[in-house]
C-alpha cells in the first residue's frame, strides 16, 4: 500500500513536470512570436492554451483522490496540497503568455517601435524562475525556492526600466502610444509570470519547513512599491 503511494506521489510530481515544461514553452513561443513577428507562432500559443487548461484539472483530479483515499498527513499532506496550489500558478503562468500572444498579434498589424532587447530579457528571467522554482519543488529545496524569490526584484527592477523608457516613447511622439502601450502590458504580463514562480517557491518553502513567508513577502513588495 505504501508502495503504491509513492508512485502515485511520482505521477503527480511527473505531471507538475510537464505542466510547467508546457508553461515555460507557452513564454519561449510568446517572446519569440513577438520578436521575430510571426503570427502562426502567436496563435499557436492561444490555441494551445487548451492543453494546459486540460492538464490542470487533471492535476487537480489527482490531488482530490489523494486527499479522499490516502488521507495523507505531515510532509506527505503539505506536498499534494502545494502542488494543488502550485498547478494553479501554472495555468495562470499559461494564460500570461495567451495575453503576451494577443499582445503581439496587436503589434504585428503596426511597424516596430524599438529593436526588442529588454523584453526578451525579462522573458527569460521569468521563464528561468519558473523552471527553478517548479526544481526547488520536485528536490525539496528550499534554498532554490528563496534564490527564486530573491530574483523578483531583479524583475520589477527591469520592468519598471523598460516602463520609463516607453513613457519616453510616449511622450515624444503620441503615435507611439498604442504600440508602447501593449509594450508595456507586455513586460507587465511577464511581471506577472514572476510573481507566479515566486509564490510557487513561497509555497515550497512552507511545503519543506512549515514557515509561511507568504505576508511577509507581499509586505516587502508593497513597501517598495511605496518607495
């Protein structure tokens, strides 16, 4: 029986896997339809939302009969509830990069603003965040869950800058509004992405020592919003 359970443990961890592969392969394809201006690549990201969508609630599913037939408990109950949690940070991470997609195909109907340098940087710093704290999770490493939230300011840092930068834009010239706007909505969207890896690793954090730094880290943000 205890066997049996573990390997149950290991399809869900297996699942976890593939969702976020899904997640980080949705933002590659996001950035790159958008530099590169393919509309065949944006779209494919929107159409293949679906398949993540589908793989949360089988996670979910998962979870649920876990819970009800296993009646798990200590780090065993904290894991599947993380990962209930954690597979709702991904579909959510799926849908930024839909909303990064519908982004691009709005840019692709006007002329480039700017050669794209700073978005595909941020993209990548999102995406690796994801990959790591879906890492710290699968190991129980909570040292790479706290790298992970230690690099959202380095995030909101390079988001603001690129803000600044297409106010500039805005400013100057107001038929750059429109393409500086979805710009900005851009970076936004991948703020959000990092946001989303951060409370993954939040989540792992509590899932291997029981602390929850969740408030503590939403406090920390707000004040330096403030700032």
């Amino acid at each position: 029986m205890e066997r049996h359970f573990d390997e149950e443990l290991n399809v869900l961890r297996k699942n976890l896997v593939h969702a976020s592969s899904l997640a980080e392969e949705a933002i590659a394809k996001a950035i790159k339809a958008l530099v590169d201006r393919n509309i065949e690549l944006a779209e494919e990201v929107i159409h293949q939302d679906d398949a993540i969508n589908e793989l949360e609630v089988e996670i979910d599913e998962q979870c649920l009969r876990l819970f009800a037939l296993r009646q798990p408990f200590a780090i065993d109950l904290r894991f599947i509830s993380s990962a209930m949690k954690i597979n709702s940070q991904l579909e959510r991470i799926g849908d930024e990069a839909v909303n990064i997609a519908e982004r691009a195909l709005g840019l692709l109907k006007e002329p480039p603003l700017k050669p794209l340098i700073d978005i595909p940087r941020l993209a990548t710093l999102s995406k690796e965040m994801v990959k790591d704290s879906i890492n710290s999770f699968i190991n129980k490493d909570a040292d790479l869950a706290r790298s992970v939230c230690k690099r959202d300011d380095e995030v909101d840092d390079l988001n603001n800058q690129i803000f600044r930068e297409l106010l500039t834009y805005m400013m100057e010239d107001q038929g750059t509004i429109s393409r500086a706007i979805r710009l900005i909505f851009t970076g936004r969207h991948l703020e959000r992405i990092a946001d989303h890896a951060t409370n993954i690793a939040e989540d792992v954090i509590y899932m291997v020592s029981g602390n929850d730094i969740r408030h503590h880290m939403n406090m920390r943000k707000k004040e330096k919003e403030r700032k």
